[in-house]
C-alpha cells in the first residue's frame, strides 16, 4: 500500500505560524498606531523628516484605495473576495513543499487576513499610517500588512523562479 500524504505539509505548518505572526505584527502595529501615539488626533507625526512620517489615511477600498467600498455591502464583498482569496491560498500552503514557498504564502494570508478581513469587519476600512511620500517613488500610504503582502508576493516569485530540484 501506498502511504497517505500528510494533510498538511510541514512547510504548510510553517505557513500558517507565519500567516499567524504577521496578522499579530500588523495588528499591533496598527493598535500602536491608533491608540498608543493617538495618530488619528495628531493626524501626522515626523519620524525621519523629510522621508518618513506617520500620517493617519483611513482607506474604504482595497490596493492604493481601489474599489472603494463606502457602504455595507461593498465591505461585504471585498471582505468576501478577501476571504476566498485567504482560503485558496490555505489550500496552497497545505501542500506547500518548499519552505520559501511556505514564508512566502503565510505572509501573504497574514497580510489579506490583517488589512482586508480584521481591519474592514472590525472598522469598516483599513487604517493606513507608514507615509513614505517624502523619499519620492511612493506616491501612497501604507501599513505593515501592506509590506508583509509585497514582500510575500516577491518571495513567491523568487520562489516559483527557482528550479525545482529533481527527485533523487
């Protein structure tokens, strides 16, 4: 008889360790953020002047406030959207035989799960604050989710760049 593959790989465990800790990096971030230095108040906060600065933009879309979702249903269905999207890439991860690939898939749910799910069901929008606008090529601000989705996707292409190693 043929053994049974796993149900879940343990680069697939590792995925959801990693999907776990960036949900709570992000959501700490933003708790800091919103009522540890009160930035909705104070609006903006110099960090590295002229570079950098905290600035409080409450984002009703997704992506660079794409598809704004100003009413309940909208909400709905991005979050909708956000939760298949989560879950197919649970499924991925699941299987997950390489470790980067892993990091790369558990960063990515972190981050939907943090930005798209938490903070839309909880606030109604996402509260984006990491103002980079000063240092030129980034026109928007963003949030720790936001970087933990980019840094995912590319690590997921490196990954996917990488030749697979062929069975010994």
């Amino acid at each position: 008889m043929r053994a049974r593959a796993p149900f879940i790989t343990a680069n697939g465990q590792l995925a959801l360790l990693v999907a776990l800790a960036a949900v709570a990096l992000d959501q700490l971030s933003k708790f800091w953020i919103l009522y540890g230095l009160n930035l909705p108040e104070k609006f903006t906060v110099p960090v590295l002047p002229p570079l950098l600065r905290f600035t409080m933009v409450w984002n009703p879309g997704v992506t660079f406030g794409l598809f704004r979702a100003d009413n309940p249903i909208s909400r709905a269905a991005i979050s909708l959207v956000a939760l298949a999207v989560i879950i197919a890439l649970a499924g991925w991860a699941r299987t997950a035989e390489r470790r980067l690939t892993g990091v790369a898939l558990g960063l990515i749910m972190g981050g939907a799960i943090g930005n798209n799910l938490l903070d839309r069901v909880r606030m109604g929008h996402v509260a984006d604050f990491i103002d980079a606008t000063g240092i030129g090529f980034f026109p928007w601000v963003f949030n720790v989710a936001d970087i933990l989705i980019d840094l995912g996707i590319g690590l997921l292409v490196i990954d996917l760049l990488r030749p697979t190693p062929k069975p010994e």
